[in-house]
C-alpha cells in the first residue's frame, strides 16, 4: 500500500496497481476544504496506475479537476470502478475523459486481475463501500460509509468475511453547529470515536486504519470547526490504549506492506506540524456576489426545475428566509414567489451571497453548503426551509423527480427515521446525521440526508 492522501491509496499486487478516491490538489466544496497535508503522488505518477474505484461523486473522492489533469496516454490505460447508477454522471464523465470503466454490481464479487477481486455496496443514495481480496486478504474500505444498526454491519461481514485490514473515516465532515454551540461540536466528534468503535467490534479486523479525515475547514466562515475536530494523534491514543485496536497511520508517501507492523509516531508527527501550519495561516475570504446576479441565478434555478418536477408540489414547498451577512439584507426564496427582499422578517439560515450563489448555481449546492458549515441557524430560525427547496436538484441530478411516488417513498421514510428519535433530521438527500442539539430551533427533528457525516 502507497497512501496517496485523505481517503486516496494505492493498493499494489501482481500486476495491478489500484487507486482509490484520488484528491491531490485545490479546494473544495466552494473553497471549505483543503487537504491538511501536500500530496506526494504527481500527474506523472499514473503511469503506472492500471485502475481507480471511486466510492462515490463527493470532491473529496471523485475530483473531475483533478482528473483531467492526469495525461491523457495513462488515461486510455486506466480502468475506473464504479458501482451502477441511474444517472450515470460519474462513468460518463471517465468515458468522456478517455478512461475504460467497469461498473460494479452491488454485493457481487468482481475478478479484475489473477488473485485480485474487488466487492462493493451502497449505503444511502450515493455512497459506497468495497472490498477487496488480494494475496490471501481481505480490506475493507469503509471510507464515508454511516450504518446506524449493528445488522447492516454484519451483514458485510457475512458477506466479506475475516477482515485482515478495515478503513474508516476519523472525524467529522459536516456542519457541526453555530459557531458558538461548542457543545455540540465536541459531540459530534465524540460519536466519530463511537462509529469508528462499533465497526472495529462487529468487523474484528487484525488491523485498522484511520482515513477519510485528512482536511481542513478552510475558509472564513468554517474555520472555527477545526477546534475540536478529532486529530490524528489523539485517535491513535484512542484506539491503541482504549479499543487494543492494531493502528496504522500512515503520511502521503509512505510504504506499506499489509499485515506487517508499522509504527506510527512519524507519521503522527509530520500530521502535527501540519494541523501547526494550517492553524496559523490566514483562512480564504468571502466572495460577495451581487443581489442582481443572485436574482439572475433565482430566475434560472426556478425556470430549470420547474420544467422537470411537478409544480404544484414545488409550490407547495414553504418559503425560506435567508440573511445575507456580507450584504446585510433578507431575502425570500421559493419556488412560487422567487428571490425577493423582505423587511424585518424571521431568517431561517445565516450565510453569505457566495455561498447563496452556489446553491442556486449547482445541483449539488445545499449539500455542498452543509458539508462546508459555511451558515448558522438564528434563534427561531427554520433552516429546513432552505434546505428542502435544495433537495429538489439534489434529488433530480440522481434520476430522482419531485411526484407524487416520491412522496410516498418519503412518508415511509420519514416513519422510519421517527423511530430513532435521537437524530436530528436536516432534509437533503444521503448520509448526514445531526444530533437533535443541532437544530433546537426546528420544532420538529429532521434528517439531513447530505452526504457526510
């Protein structure tokens, strides 16, 4: 194993050289994240790379930027793993790119090479999980993955088997809270220690490898979230000295043969130094957008959507408040009435134009928003508002339309996630979990399906 960076390694045997989750450079998430540590594997360096698997279409793991980058004579020689979607968005882009592409059935076990197979499944709307076998072993990659009963984990472990080395994510990558609810911040990063202990219990891997979680809250209106993010060296005390979990920690160029030892203490130490350097340097600043370009992308958002969902129940979608803190005025959004300045009304969310511009901008822009924390929830703020109005593209940009079925498949999860009545539900679309502390200014818990936890 060659660790690549964050959630990206290079697993090699016999003739395959298997790259996952590849992130090397730039920011991400309109500029809230950046990776904590440079990237040793250059452009170049895919020359020898013969496959890639993408778990799924976040940034952090699929990075079209990145990608495009690479030359294009390895790219004709690079084969992508990816698992079946609807939309196809992912394997069309590698095709367009010039890559070959394989995609895998779910909990179906692959051979891609002689003594090199490679398994996969879902969780949620995107995010997926695999297995691979190789030489006699068994790693599992976990890497966002959230599975909140104990069955669902067994289940791949009936399916995968003994597990020689397990990955998964360390830390939280979500809105954590306001700025102030520090509280809540050091929940969250204590029920990361709690998922990481659970899939070490029901896994019972011979080793285990804290990934997933090599970034930074970048920006401005972020940073704050760095405080009390779980560090590496700190996990590594946990899972040694509390769990006896076998630990590898391994730095952006680093070796590693699996199933030997390794010791850690220099990896921890370069990840210190830059936990040092990202502390002291000054955040990215806010860019502010127009209110006559916001407008603009409001017409367009509502004119798109529109025409590929139903309207009456787009217009039955209640009205949003939004402050704008950079250009200290309230706006109104809905689907019925548009983007326009009210006065003195309650505002359900608190961000800046840049970042009300991308949710307009993008389908993936209120997902986006929740995973960078770059808002806050006043006092009787409803952020449900603003977030089911963004759920809409979210939903669309996987094959997803907003009908009368897909209120139905909504009502039956909704009494699903009623009873587990600790989680707070922020509306979106797949993976994140808040606890109910985080939204006591909604009357009513509500589920962020967004993508991270």
């Amino acid at each position: 194993m060659d660790w690549v960076n964050h959630a990206s390694f290079i697993l090699r045997s016999g003739a395959v050289s298997l790259l996952c989750d590849p992130w090397l450079d730039g920011a991400i998430f309109n500029q809230g994240w950046s990776l904590l540590s440079p990237t040793r594997l250059a452009y170049d360096d895919f020359a020898a790379i013969t496959h890639i698997w993408f778990s799924h279409e976040h940034p952090d793991h699929f990075s079209p930027p990145c990608l495009k980058k690479i030359p294009e004579q390895y790219r004709r020689r690079i084969t992508v793993l990816f698992h079946i979607t609807k939309d196809k968005r992912v394997v069309n882009l590698c095709k367009a790119l010039g890559f070959a592409v394989v995609e895998l059935p779910e909990w179906q076990t692959v051979e891609i090479a002689p003594d090199f197979k490679i398994m996969s499944g879902m969780q949620g709307l995107i995010d997926s999980w695999s297995a691979i076998f190789a030489e006699g072993k068994t790693l599992l990659n976990m890497n966002d993955c959230v599975f909140e009963r104990d069955r669902e984990l067994e289940e791949i472990k009936r399916e995968v088997g003994n597990i020689d080395v397990l990955l998964s994510q360390f830390s939280y990558a979500t809105w954590v809270g306001n700025r102030d609810n520090l509280a809540a911040h050091k929940k969250h990063a204590a029920h990361k220690l709690m998922e990481m202990s659970r899939q070490i219990r029901v896994f019972e891997p011979a080793q285990f490898i804290p990934f997933a979680s090599y970034i930074f809250f970048s920006h401005s209106e972020n940073v704050f979230m760095n405080e009390n993010s779980n560090r590496i060296g700190d996990v590594f005390h946990y899972l040694t000295r509390e769990l006896n979990a076998p630990t590898v920690v391994l730095y952006p160029g680093d070796e590693w043969i699996v199933g030997s030892p390794f010791d850690s203490a220099e990896s921890i130490r370069r990840y210190n130094e830059d936990y040092n350097r990202v502390q002291a340097a000054a955040p990215t600043a806010p860019t502010i957008s127009s209110l006559v370009t916001l407008e603009e992308a409001a017409e367009k958002f509502i004119m798109k959507f529109s025409e590929k969902n139903n309207r009456f129940l787009l217009n039955a979608l209640p009205p949003a408040v939004v402050y704008l803190s950079d250009l200290d005025v309230h706006l109104e959004l809905s689907f019925r009435g548009g983007l326009r300045v009210v006065e003195g009304a309650q505002p359900d969310i608190i961000l800046s134009s840049d970042s009300l511009l991308n949710c307009l901008t993008t389908d993936w822009g209120g997902e986006t928003l929740v995973i960078n924390g770059r808002f806050q929830v006043p006092s009787g703020g409803r952020p449900r508002r603003f977030f089911w109005i963004f759920r809409v593209p979210r939903h669309n940009s996987v094959g997803t339309t907003l009908d009368l079925k897909f209120l139905g498949r909504q009502a039956v999860e909704k009494v699903r996630s009623a009873v587990n009545s600790r989680w707070c539900l922020l509306p979106g679309l797949v993976t994140v979990s808040l606890p109910a502390a985080n939204c006591a200014n909604d009357r009513k818990p509500f589920r962020l399906h967004g993508g991270r936890r």
